[in-house]
C-alpha cells in the first residue's frame, strides 16, 4: 500500500446528542469511536477539516489507518461514516480496530480498466457495472488498496463475474466464500437501446422491400 495515514483523535468525555452539536458547531470537531479487537469501545473527537480532506482520497476508505490517541496509536480501518443529509459535512466516523493475526473483512474499490478500448464497446456496446467495490476477508498486511479488473478483451454480450477478479496473495472476495452460487455478474455489456432500435428498424424495412 502506498499511502499511509495519521490522524490525531482525543478521547471523548462530554457524551449526548447536545454535546454532539456542540462539538460540530463550536470546535469544529466531530464524534466518533474505536471499537472492536475485544476492547472496550473508545468513544473519540477529531478534527472536521482533517478527516474531511482525508476522504477526498480513495485509499483512506481502504487502508490501514494509524490513530493517534494521546501516547498510544490505534491501527484501524474506517468502518462508518454518518454524513449531512445536504451539506458537505461530516457528522459521526466509526473506527475498527485491527489485529496483525485475525482476518478483517472491508470494502475496497474496484478499478476497471481499458473499457473504451475493448471490442464491445467499438462495436457499439454499453458497458454496465453491478459493483464498484466487494467485501474481502484478508490479514491486515494484505489488505489492497483496490482490485483492478482489465476489461480489454469484452466482447458484446459477455458477462464478467467476481470469480474473474484477480486477486492478490491472501485475499479472498467474501460472497465467494460463502460458495459458487455466489458468483455475482460484476460487469456486462450489451448494444444501446438505440443501436437495438435502428437494427430493428433496419430489419423492418429489409423486410417491407423484399414484399414488394
């Protein structure tokens, strides 16, 4: 993973709904907590603007992230995010701790690659995409920053599935896991509705000529 992330995050004392406001209207800082590795959960406070800048980037959602709790660091992944029903702003993150030796499981982006340029889509095709991230189950160590699928070699009609996902040493898709039936379309491609109708029509007046 090429990127790397710290934030620096205060325990929170001051609990409630109005304490909440409070912290987002006068301190521009926002709520959250550290749960899980069989601890106790860590109720916290971090700074808007820095965790807002930070979402700007695709990898925080996908990474480990380091929090800075006093004296002690907390390795973690972003497991919740409570946003503004319209303004640009953030109103609560939940953070998961991690553990070296236990799998976790997370989304990560998929990136789709060389889609203008495979066959079906000279051909006329319009590609459509079911999934734009997966769960995985995987080590800290291994987690990936996102998947890529190459779609250079699409042909009209074809189906791309999460089996042909290439997927990097110790990861695993979570929904294949659970068995073959699984196996989810992720991506496929077909003509446009107006290529479609023009070959209708076309047909229908190939057939209207030879009538007469």
């Amino acid at each position: 993973m090429s990127n790397s992330f710290e934030l620096d995050v205060t325990v929170r004392e001051d609990m409630g709904k109005g304490a909440s406001r409070r912290l987002r209207r006068l301190e521009g800082m926002i709520p959250g907590i550290i749960y899980g590795a069989g601890k106790k959960p860590t109720p916290i406070t971090i700074k808007h603007n820095e965790i807002f800048h930070h979402l700007e980037d695709e990898a925080f959602y996908s990474h480990i992230l380091t929090l800075n709790v006093g004296k002690k660091k907390e390795q973690v992944i972003l497991k919740d995010l409570q946003r503004h029903a319209y303004k640009p702003v953030i109103m609560h993150a939940d953070f998961l701790r991690v553990k070296a030796n236990e799998k976790l499981h997370t989304s990560v982006p998929i990136h789709y690659l060389n889609e203008e340029t495979c066959p079906g889509v000279k051909e006329g095709g319009v590609i459509s995409h079911a999934y734009t991230s997966v769960e995985v189950a995987c080590l800290p160590k291994n987690l990936p920053e996102y998947l890529e699928v190459d779609l250079a070699a699409l042909e009209m009609d074809q189906v791309v599935h999460l089996s042909d996902i290439t997927l990097p040493k110790g990861v695993e898709i979570v929904e294949l896991i659970q068995g073959a039936d699984h196996d989810q379309a992720i991506v496929t491609i077909h003509k446009s509705r107006s290529a479609v109708s023009g070959d209708d029509e076309e047909g229908e007046e190939a057939t209207e000529e030879a009538a007469e």
